[in-house]
C-alpha cells in the first residue's frame, strides 16, 4: 500500500470535494479518483459513495481518516529514525484569515517538514521575512520593502455576512459590524482595517472590535452583527456549522464596488521558489476559489 494514497484520500477527507482536492494535491480530479479506487481495493472496503452530484466520506472512511494524523507522524519518526535525518522547519508569517483553515491540508502535504506558524499583521510580516525570522509570508495587504519580493498568486473576494441575512437591505451606516480592533498604518491603499474595508468611502458602524476572528465569527453566527469577511472563508464556516447558525451574505452597499483583493507570497529577493513556494501557492488558490 503506497503512503501516498492515504495522503490522499486524507485530504480528500477534509475537503469532501474530489475536485477541489486534487487541485490541492497537484493532479487530475480523473488521477485522484482512480487512486483512491486503488485504495479501496486494497483496503477491501468504500471510502467515498456517489452522493448527488458529489461524494460522501463512508463511515468506514470517515473512521480512517481520524487514524491517519496519529499514522503519519508515526511515520514520520520511523523514517527520521532510520534514515536518521532531521527535520527542517518552514517557518509562515500570516494572518487568521489564512492561518485558520489551511495550515491542516498545508501540514499534511508536508509532511516530512514541521510547519512553524507566526501570526502578524502587515508591516510586523514584512519585517520578519527581512529579518530571516519566517521563510515567506502571505498577505493582501502587501507593504512595498526593500529586498523583499511579493508574487501575486490569486485573488479573493469578500463579502458582507450575518446569519440568516439579518441585516439585508439595511443602510450599511446602521448595520452593527464586528470588526479587527487592531488598526493598520502605513498601507499603501488606505485601509485602515485588517478585514479590507474602504472606511474612508463607506462609514460603518463598528459596534464590537475584537482581537480573534474566531470571535467575529460566532458573534455574526449568532446574528449579533455583520462581518467582513473571505467569501471562502464564510463557505469553509458554513461546512462547520448548523443550518441556523450559518452565514447568508448580504449585499453590498449599491455604490461600492465588488471588494476583491490579490493575495501575495512575500519571500526575500533572490530566494529560490522551490517545491514548497508551489504547494503553498496551490493551497491558497483552492481555498480562496471556494464560495458560498
């Protein structure tokens, strides 16, 4: 039985969607779907049934995939402990609206690397990649820095969301948002907010500033307020959560124009763009297509 394939169908497990995670892995959703076959086989039980127009994880799947984690990092020790080769880390500076969900799907695709994360804001990110302190960073908010690059590898989109569109059709002046306590200085577009919005063209109402997302988030899931927010990051919520405290976005004010941001890798000039750049890259650009 190839390692491989249970890496495999261990991302598939998270994602429940084969195409989004052979995007992921780096093949053909026809590739994927004929390994995890050759998996069953070798297993001789299903792991994914036909469910409509996607698949469903089997409870037998669903059984395999809470042992793997404990699997691979065993693993992972008898290979150090063989080969005797010791383990490098890549160290990551983002922030939580990456940090939250891809560092799972991240780590298993490398699995022969500890992952180190730092969570920082822009500016403080920039600074730690200048200073050896992380390897690569990622952001939206880019600030330009002498000797460091930033390759553009995807655009988002955000949205306005509450649960159950609470707040549609409101003036966004009147609708109560959760928002970053933390300010952002010197960026080069004028936002003064970690979430993105043009405070400077559209006044809102900021009536709970939070240091978590995590706490923005179950504030807006319990129809308290409305956030600002990746629209994949409100599809990713959502797969976690009830049916009553799912997040409904609502529309833009009529003047404001769809808010979408392009997402950048910042690595020092002159840094090779290995293997690693690319999975990192990959990750990202699946998780930002997904949406609601």
């Amino acid at each position: 039985m190839e390692t491989n394939r249970l890496k495999q169908f261990y991302i598939l497990a998270q994602t429940e969607n084969l195409r989004e995670a052979a995007t992921i892995i780096g093949i053909s959703h026809s590739g994927l779907s004929k390994s995890i076959k050759v998996l069953e086989r070798e297993l001789s039980n299903e792991l994914i049934v036909q469910q409509g127009r996607g698949i469903k994880i089997t409870e037998y799947g669903q059984d395999l995939s809470l042992k793997l984690p404990a699997f691979f990092e065993s693993l992972k020790l008898i290979t150090n402990e063989t080969e005797q080769i010791s383990l490098k880390s890549l160290k990551i500076a983002t922030f939580e609206v990456f940090s939250t969900y891809f560092m799972t799907l991240l780590k298993e695709m490398m699995i022969d690397r500890e992952l180190e994360l730092h969570e920082a804001l822009p500016g403080k990110m920039e600074d730690l990649v200048s200073k050896r302190v992380v390897d690569i960073a990622i952001t939206y908010e880019p600030i330009p820095t002498r000797g460091l690059e930033f390759l553009k590898i995807t655009t988002l989109e955000a949205g306005i969301y509450s649960a159950n569109k609470k707040f549609q059709n409101h003036e966004v002046s009147t609708i109560p948002f959760a928002v970053p306590r933390t300010p952002l200085d010197s960026i080069p577009t004028g936002v003064k907010g970690l979430d993105g919005w043009p405070e400077d063209k559209f006044p809102r109402f900021k009536k709970y500033r939070v240091d978590m997302l995590e706490t923005a988030l179950q504030l807006a899931s319990s129809g308290d307020c409305a956030v600002f927010i990746p629209k994949f990051l409100a599809s990713l919520r959502n797969k976690q959560s009830k049916e009553k405290f799912k997040l409904q976005e609502i529309d833009l004010p009529k003047k404001m124009k769809k808010a979408k941001h392009d997402v950048y890798l910042i690595k020092r000039s002159g840094q090779e763009e290995n293997i690693e750049f690319k999975k990192i890259a990959r990750v990202i650009r699946s998780l930002c297509s997904l949406n609601d």
